[in-house]
C-alpha cells in the first residue's frame, strides 16, 4: 500500500487525518517508532529505504508549511494569514 500511495502522490508522507489513508498512516507511524527506537529490523529498513521513504516526516511536513508561509509572505507582506484564507487551508491552522 506504501509503494502505491508513493506512486500516486510521490512521496511516503501519508496523511493521518484523511479517512481512506488512516491505517496505512498508523502503520507507517508505527514502523517510525520502530526505526526510531532501533528495533525495526534491517530487512525491513532496507525495504522502506528502498523506497526513498522519509523516516522524519514531521521534518518535511514543517519545512513544507514554513515554505508555504515564506511564499505567502513574499505576495502579502506579512505573515498573518487570515482565518478565511481559501487558497491554502492548511495554513490557517
């Protein structure tokens, strides 16, 4: 399932919050837990490595919102995006 939703969107960083996406982001979650406490075994590490997967996702996901807002800024002039902000939601939160 990793292998497709990286084919479909390019890239591993599996959304938790989307409905059709939940388990596999649990379970990727869960072997980033894994990696992280150094009890994935290497089989599986070179699999996902295989891959290119991110082990860090929330590194990625924060520099890709901090960019987000960098662009927002150099259109707007500042940093406040407001409330109603149609054209990037994910911003406002």
């Amino acid at each position: 399932q990793l292998c497709a939703f990286k084919t479909q969107n390019g890239h591993c960083n599996v959304p938790q919050n989307d409905e059709q996406t939940k388990d596999l982001a649990k379970w990727f979650s869960y072997q980033r837990l894994l990696y992280n406490k150094k009890t994935l075994s290497s089989h599986r590490i070179q699999q996902l490595n295989s891959i290119e997967i991110n082990w860090y996702g929330c590194y990625h996901s924060w520099n890709e919102k901090f960019n987000q807002l960098r662009a927002f800024k150099a259109a707007n002039g500042h940093c406040n995006v407001p409330s109603n902000y149609e054209r990037n939601k994910s911003l406002v939160r």
